[in-house]
C-alpha cells in the first residue's frame, strides 16, 4: 500500500508548500516562504497550511531548552 502524503509531497522535497483545508492538495509551492505567499496572492487561495517539506532521507530533532 502506497503512503497516499508521500506521494502527494515527494516532487517538493527541499521546498515550501502551501496546502488546502484538508491537506490533500498543494496550491503552492517555492525554494522560499515570500514565493509561496506572492504565488497565493496570484491565484487568489487561501492556503491552511504552510510548511517546509524536508528531505526524506534525513532525520529532524528540535533542540528543547
């Protein structure tokens, strides 16, 4: 069985991505955060989720002070 979120953000590795309200579309994308935002201002969207899609092959561990 194939990870339906996987292959919805596999092609924006690396990339910033605005997605709808139910997460099952991306509606921007851009190397920045400012390109993101100036792509949704373009298509007149308003995105509930903007996030940075690192790459798959790594590992993330936020440091808790």
């Amino acid at each position: 069985m194939k990870n339906k979120r996987y292959e919805l953000l596999r092609k924006f590795e690396k990339k910033w991505i605005a997605l709808n309200k139910n997460s099952s579309k991306v509606l921007a994308s851009g190397k920045t955060i400012e390109e993101v935002e100036k792509s949704l201002k373009n298509i007149k969207e308003k995105a509930s989720i903007i996030e940075y899609i690192m790459p798959f092959n790594s590992y993330f561990s936020p440091l808790c002070l």
